[in-house]
C-alpha cells in the first residue's frame, strides 16, 4: 500500500508542475464502454459490468490482483475500421528476484473478435516476463501458424526490470491505419512502425496472468482506459524521463517515418548555431578591421540582429528547458522521497529486530518467574505436609491423653474433684487451644497455596 500511495503523491505533483498533464490523460474523454471504472471508488468486482473477470481474480484496495490462468476480457468490442485508438493499462508486479527463474508472464490481448487466446491467435499479444530477457516482447499473429512465445519470433522487444518495482508501470498502445502502430511504456518509446494494417473491424480487449504455483508473484492491475483518438501522451515520444537514466532500451523492427527532435537536443541545436553565428561575425570584423569605418557600423548592426534573431528563436526552447528543468526538480523530489522511504523501511527494520530481542528477552523473563514460582508452590506444599504430620501426631496424642483419661474415671470412680479439674484446666483446655491454633493455620496455608497455583 505504501507503493501505491506513493505513486498517487508523484502523479498528483506531476499534475502541479505540468499543468497540461492532467489535460493529456483525462478520465473524462476515455470511453466508458472500453475502460475499467476507477477501481479506488468501487466496493466489489459486482461493481464491474462492461469486463468479463474470472473467479480467481481478487480486488483488493482498489486493485485488481491476476494470478495463475486469470483473466479479464472487455463485452465491448472497440472498432479500428478507419478509425484510430488509445488503449493505456497500469499494472505492477509483486515478485521478487526469487521469483525470475519461474517465467510469470502477463499478456496483454488486442484480438480479432472472432479468435481466442492461444497459439493460433488473431491480432497482437504484448507479453511482459522474463523469459529469455526481462521486459515486454510483441507477438503479431494472423491466425495461419502457431506462434511460440521466443523472442526470435517477436515483432518487436523492449528490455527493462519490472520485479521489485516500487512505482506501477503504463503500459500504452495507439493505432492509426494512416500514421502508426506504436507501443510505449512509462512514456518513453518502445515500438513503433507504419507497416501494420489491422484488417478486422472489431476488437478485443484482455489481458491474461501465467503464474507458476511455487511462485508467490501476482500482477496488479490498478487502471485500464481507452479512447477514440490518438492522445497527447500517445503522439508524443518524449514523455515524463527520469533524469538522464535510459528506462527502457528500444529495439524497433520498422523505424518510422519521420524523427522527432528532443527538447535538450533543439537547445543544445539553437545554442550552437547561435556561436556559430557569432564566431563568422567575430571573423568578418576582422577581416574588415582596415575598412571604412561606416562598414563597421554596419557589420556590428548585423550581428545586433543575427543575435536578436536568435534569441527571439530560442525564446520557445527556452520554454522548454523551463518545463525540463521543473521535470528535473520532480525527479530530484522523487529521488528524495525514496531516500526518506527507504529510510523508514531501515528504521521499521530495526524496530522490528529491537522488539523481536524485547519479545524474548521477555518470554525468557516469564520462564524464570514460572520455574520461581514453582518452586515456592513446593516448598510450601512440603511444609504444609510437615505441619500436617505434626497435626497429626497432636491429635494421637490427644486421643491417647482422652483414652487414659477415661480408664482413670472407670478405676477411679469417686476419686478426688480437684485433680480432674487441674487436669482439664492445665492440659485440656492449653492443649484445645493449640489444636484449634494449628487447624486455623492450616486453613490458611492450604488457602495462599492454592492462590499460588492459580496465579
């Protein structure tokens, strides 16, 4: 959740600073019939009605979580006879590097609308794993042949890490009979090419999840929306970098048509043109520095304007390197708030490693205090058997003492009053009292023992 979260803070600041990009991929202008509704405002999957999804499919948080043979297939199909299209899929993936050697795969469909999803399939399957290299490889496909999943066989690769992601990545699709079939991911340009026509009408959306049962990976989900038009984002090659760092590595089967120019090539361009200028400038003053003085004049007028020319060019790449240098400063708030996050993730490490010593520190604590208290019980119990004994041993002499007794008042019927009534005052009643003393002492040690037990 955390991830997810995180991404949310980086578009919301992405929309702060680009104020154009919230215009660029609206949820307003995407075809309902096409697109997923927002996962974050929905409580079920019964609240999906345009997706066919299968059962083992979980929505969790506002995310869909694909595992082993899940699916998700769109009842609308999307019309490409003549007209263009944007399809655009969010996804993440939960593995880790345990998880590389297990050849998870998710693959993304576009299908005639008469094909299923196997070897013999009809239209295009975008399949992001790691088999044979990490990354996404596209497969075309007319139906005739069985098609393999090997990347000699792929129309087209792009080479990038997806395991251990902290951020979800964008996977894009555009179509237009009259300009492009292309492919980005994250913005950045994966394959493009002008010589694929899809001749059917209609068609079909899916994505599939292969997930071998030792592997814990899962794919999430978290947006899928499509348009009747070619976007900004998708006619735009040169979207949201990270710094200088190459994302993805590009392998294209078809270059196309025309080349755009990137916004720190055109400054860098304009800059140089600009010295270039100067430098012919400097050169011709020299050359003219024995001339007509009028001459001069003219020759430093005209490079006033050539530079004033240049500058007035250079006023749009300006603007530019403006937005360029807002989307470094993004980057390096980005890169901060990683460094605050993995320090979090340390320092949860550590309190986690702190309680687990506390936990057994503590359990050894109570072990101890168990043993102690154990040994009191017996202790007790043992001097509770002693005075038991010792009760015992007064009662004997008691009854004894009563028995003599009765056998001196048999043989001594009309003996003397007085030495009776000694006795009983002087060896009876001291000896009833202890008795009873002993009794109530008893009660009282066999009630703190059993006390003891219970605690």
């Amino acid at each position: 959740m955390i991830k997810y979260y995180l991404f949310c803070f980086l578009f919301q600041l992405a929309t702060a600073v680009i104020p154009n990009l919230a215009q660029v991929s609206s949820d307003a202008s995407a075809n309902p019939h096409f697109s997923l509704p927002n996962l974050l405002t929905i409580e079920s999957l019964e609240n999906i009605n345009n997706w066919d999804i299968s059962k083992n499919v979980l929505f969790d948080n506002g995310r869909l979580l694909l595992s082993d043979q899940s699916s998700i297939w769109g009842k609308y199909k999307v019309p490409t006879n003549n007209k263009p299209w944007t399809t655009e899929l969010i996804f993440r993936s939960t593995g880790l590097r345990a998880d590389k050697p297990f050849d998870n795969t998710l693959n993304v469909w576009l299908l005639n609308d008469d094909t299923t999803p196997d070897d013999k399939f009809d239209g295009f399957k975008i399949e992001v794993s790691n088999k044979e290299q990490p990354g996404l490889k596209v497969f075309n496909n007319d139906g005739s042949q069985v098609l393999s999943d090997k990347l000699a066989q792929a129309l087209g690769a792009c080479k990038f890490q997806y395991l251990e992601s902290d951020v979800p990545f964008t996977l894009r699709v555009s179509y237009d009979e009259d300009k492009w079939f292309k492919i980005q991911m994250d913005n950045n340009l994966c394959f493009k090419t002008d010589q694929v026509r899809i001749p059917f009408e209609n068609l079909k959306l899916g994505v599939t999840a292969n997930v071998n049962q030792k592997s814990s990976e899962k794919f999430e989900v978290l947006a899928w929306r499509t348009w009747d038009k070619l976007t900004e984002d998708a006619i735009d090659d040169h979207g949201l970098m990270v710094g200088d760092e190459i994302k993805i590595d590009v392998k294209n089967e078809f270059k196309p048509r025309v080349g755009r120019e990137s916004l720190m090539e055109r400054a860098q361009r304009v800059k140089q043109q600009i010295l270039k200028d100067q430098q012919q400038q400097q050169h011709q003053q020299l050359q003219q520095s024995n001339s007509d003085p009028f001459d001069i004049v003219l020759s430093k007028l005209d490079t006033l304007e050539l530079t004033i020319n240049g500058l007035s060019t250079a006023g749009e790449d300006v603007e530019m390197l403006n937005v360029d240098n807002k989307i470094q400063e993004l980057h390096n708030a980005y890169a901060s708030l990683k460094t605050s996050v993995d320090d979090t993730k340390q320092s949860v490490r550590e309190l986690q490693s702190i309680l687990v010593k506390q936990y057994a520190q503590m359990l050894e604590s109570i072990a101890q205090l168990n043993q102690k208290v154990i040994g009191e019980v017996r202790e007790q119990h043992f001097g509770m058997e002693e005075v038991s004994k010792k009760v015992d041993l007064l009662m004997n002499n008691h009854k004894e003492i009563a028995h003599q007794y009765q056998q001196n008042q048999i043989k001594e019927p009309s003996g003397s009053g007085n030495t009776v009534d000694t006795v009983m005052k002087w060896v009876l009643f001291p000896l009833m009292v202890i008795l009873l003393a002993l009794v109530i002492f008893v009660y009282r040690l066999r009630h703190d023992i059993k006390h003891s037990k219970l605690l």
